[in-house]
C-alpha cells in the first residue's frame, strides 16, 4: 500500500513542480515530454530539470540555470523539502525523504 501511495503522491508532486516552474517562469512543459521519460514514480528532480531544458532550447540556458529554476520551483510548491536536494533520486525521496505512513516510522521506497 506504502508503495501506491508513493506512486500516486509521485504523480501529484510532479505535475504540481511542473505547473510551479510554468507559472514561475512563463513556460509551457507540454504533458508528453515528461510522460515520454519515464513512469512518474520513477521520475526524478534531473528528469524535471531535463524535460525544463528542452522546453527552454531557443533561450540556450546553462544547465545549472534550469537546476537552479527546478529547484526554485519545488521548494515555492513545497516549503518543507530539504535545503540540498537529490536530483537524482524518485522524486518523494527527493523531497520528502522523511515521510512517514504512521504504522512503521518510514515510508518505503519505491524503486
């Protein structure tokens, strides 16, 4: 069930990084360049920064500029995420390691 959970708030949490970096930065990230990456429970905060810098190709932005636009845009739409976030790990991971389901301290990874 952990793992579900984890699979719907994935999803939730994306799309709602995605609207964030739209509205922050007037871009539009058309749905299929994300979808095309990978399963969302999978997606990480480098595959967001990625599927960013494609939509951002005619103004050649360095890449650490979209990291930093990313990173911007997930600690506007979640305040709690860390400070140093793991751009390479699933996206709950990246931005709520510490979620907990109340039954067992932790929640479990999905991988």
């Amino acid at each position: 069930m952990r793992a579900q959970c984890d699979k719907a708030a994935a999803f939730f949490s994306a799309v709602q990084i995605i609207l964030q970096i739209e509205s922050e930065h007037g871009l539009h990230i058309p749905d299929t360049v994300v979808e095309q990456i990978k399963p969302w429970e999978e997606l990480t905060i480098r595959d967001l920064v990625e599927a960013t810098n494609r939509c951002l190709a005619a103004d050649c932005r360095p890449l650490h500029q979209t990291e930093a636009m990313v990173a911007s845009a997930i600690k506007s739409a979640f305040p709690d995420a860390p400070d140093m976030l793991d751009f390479d790990a699933p996206i709950m991971d990246a931005i709520e390691p510490d979620r907990d389901y109340g039954d067992s301290g932790r929640a479990s990874p999905v991988r």
